[in-house]
C-alpha cells in the first residue's frame, strides 16, 4: 500500500513539471530579436538589454539582444527595415536614426521603412579624458585644440552617433577643430581611452558614468543645457562660454513598416510598463540618464521633428560619412 502510494506521489509530480515545463515554453515560445545599432557597453546597448529584460515577459516573449554595428548604425537599421513585420524583429537606435538619410548616400533604409514604437531613454553626452589627462577643465582643453587645429584626436561611438554629433556641434560653437576617431560604440571608444590611445571621447553619459564613479575617467563637461540629475558635480560646455550650446541623446525601439497597428499598441504598452518599473528607473538613473516619456503618435512626431533637425546639423557642420 505504502509503494502503490509513493508510485502516485511520483506519477503526480512528475506531471506536474512536465505540465510546468510545458507551460513555460509555451509562454515563451516566441523570441523578439532587439536589433541593437552599436557594440556592446554603450548606452544605447545598455538600454536594449535593461528594457528587453522586462519587456519581454510583457508580451509573452523571450527577447533576445544583438548588436549589429557598423555603418554608423546603418547595419542594424537595414536589418530590421527588411525584416519580416511580424513584430518579431525590432531596432534599437538613437539620434544616427535620423541624422544617416541625410548623411549617408545611401543609408540603405529611409524614414518611413522604419515606425517609431516608444522613447526609451535620453540623456547628455559628456566629453572624458583619462583620469591622469593634463585637461583639468573644458577650457584647457579648447585652449589647446585652438593652437593645433586638428591635431587633437578625439573617439566617439561611430560616424552620426548621438556622441558624435555632440562633438561636432562642440567644435562650431567652441571655434575648434579635433579628428574624429570612429569606433562600433562608446564601449570600445571609453576603452581605448582608459588604456591611453586616445586623448579625448565624447560619449553618452550612461555609457561613461561607471568609469568616472569608479576614478578612470574624468568628465571634462555635460552636453545638457543644465546640470544634469545625478551628475552635478559635472559643468555643462554653456559653462565654458557657450550659452546657446546643447545636445541629448534619445534612444528608441522602431518596428518594420507593416507591422500591425494592433501589435504597435501592444508594444508602446508595454514599454511603458517596462519603464515604469522601479528597479529599471534606479538603473537608468544611476547610469545617469532618464527613462523615455514619448510613445505612439508623439514619439513619431518627435522622431519627423528631429530628423529635421538633423538635416540642418549635417549641412551646418559639414559632417560627412566615410
């Protein structure tokens, strides 16, 4: 009797976790790829991974992240552009978005072959230099590129990345003019510089702010109009003489065109939900950024808004891709 009991105890739990197994591959049967346009450590990086992880159990999906970089983020945009619209596929991108139509000869995708779902995250860019740099202060820094034009290298995360434009709208209003030195991300670019190949970077502060808590970097100025929350200890470039000076990068998830009104919603929802965790704005707030506010038909009229903008900031610099 005690064996034909303990027989039925073990049928009983062993149905149990099959039907448990069961169950959760069934919930996550689906995968979501998030299509991330730069290498691994930079913020927009980040961010794909930080809302992936909260989003996809929202939609009853497994999100999977890849960084496809190269081509100033072309790569990545391309991808998802001819994807399938199933909703199974998405871009994770920043302001390259929709500065590359106008940059680029052919970018290999245009506005409307990608639909904006939902704002992120935004966030300044900050100009960094080694911890053991000679540059105490912004101004030494613009005092010595103003006697060897050109002359100073500076990284940032890949031609019309949002840090890359910083810079460059940096150098009209200082009056200066440094080498870009383009790399797949801010990641690789911050690298670099701790290790000593380069003088200078200009990156998202999400992706620099680990290195300054931790004394490797030192932040030279924020590209926010004002001081930004979190990271008042660092000056902004108006500081230094530049009032009309600024530059934040947003970071968004865009969807093939095609894909369904309904899935769009479905998406923006839960983004927003993913945004509204607790834990997620801690994390994003202590990388130094703030969480996106913008989704649906505001975002998309923000996106139109800013690639108009764009369109002024590559005639305005002369900015030209590779």
């Amino acid at each position: 009797m005690i064996a034909k009991t303990a027989l039925r105890q073990t049928l009983m739990v062993s149905v149990m976790v099959c039907a448990s197994l069961f169950a959760g591959t069934e919930a996550f049967a689906r995968t979501i790829r998030f299509y991330v346009v730069v290498a691994a450590g930079g913020s927009v990086d980040g961010m794909a991974r930080i809302v992936g992880d909260k989003f996809g159990p929202l939609v009853d999906a497994t999100v999977i992240v890849e960084n496809k970089p190269g081509g100033g983020g072309n790569v990545a945009s391309q991808t998802v552009a001819k994807s399938v619209p199933d909703g199974n596929s998405l871009l994770v991108s920043a302001n390259n978005h929709t500065l590359n139509p106008s940059l680029f000869k052919d970018p290999g995708y245009q506005m409307e072959d990608l639909i904006p779902i939902a704002e992120l995250m935004r966030g300044p860019s900050v100009i960094v230099v080694p911890a053991n740099s000679p540059y105490m202060s912004l101004d030494q820094l613009i005092k010595d590129a103003k006697s060897r034009p050109g002359a100073i290298p500076f990284g940032a995360a890949g031609i019309g990345t949002p840090s890359h434009i910083a810079a460059e709208l940096l150098m009209l209003s200082a009056g200066i003019k440094m080498e870009a030195i383009q790399y797949r991300g801010s990641g690789p670019s911050l690298g670099d510089l701790v290790g000593g190949q380069i003088p200078v970077a200009s990156s998202s502060l999400v992706a620099a702010m680990p290195m300054i808590k931790a004394g490797k970097l030192r932040a030279l100025a924020v590209t926010s109009a004002k001081r930004w929350p979190g990271a008042e200890q660092i000056p902004t470039a108006a500081e230094y003489g530049m009032p009309d000076y600024e530059h934040v990068t947003w970071i968004g998830l865009f969807a093939p065109k095609g894909t369904p009104e309904a899935m769009l919603a479905q998406y923006g929802l839960a983004v927003r939900q993913a945004l509204s965790n607790p834990d997620v704005q801690r994390r994003v707030a202590g990388l130094g950024g703030e969480v996106g506010t913008l989704e649906g038909d505001a975002f998309k009229k923000f996106i139109l808004e800013d690639y108009e903008e764009a369109v002024k900031i590559v005639k305005l610099s002369g900015m030209k891709a590779d």
